[in-house]
C-alpha cells in the first residue's frame, strides 16, 4: 500500500510508522481523497465478507 501510495500525483512521501499507522505527505490532498483512496485500494485486494 505504502508504495503504491507514495507514487500517487499530489503525494510527497508515504511511510509506515506502524502496523496500523501510515504517515503520509500530500499536500493536494485532503482528508476524504486520502480515505478514499485507501478504501478503494483495500476493496481491490481484501475478499469481500461472507
């Protein structure tokens, strides 16, 4: 995630700090880009429930 992450348009840099924590960098992008971002990249790759 981080990798594809970090070579995202807008973003300067893009580091795990933790397993549950991303410390990102983007300057262009607000809050709901980046959340956005991120969900649609976890619904590509986790299986769907059920």
């Amino acid at each position: 995630m981080v990798k594809e992450l970090a070579a995202q348009p807008g973003i300067l840099a893009a580091h795990r700090e933790d397993r549950e924590m991303l410390l990102v960098t983007a300057p262009d992008w607000d809050t709901e880009q980046l959340e956005q971002w991120i969900l649609d990249w976890l619904k590509a790759r986790l299986p769907e429930p059920g």
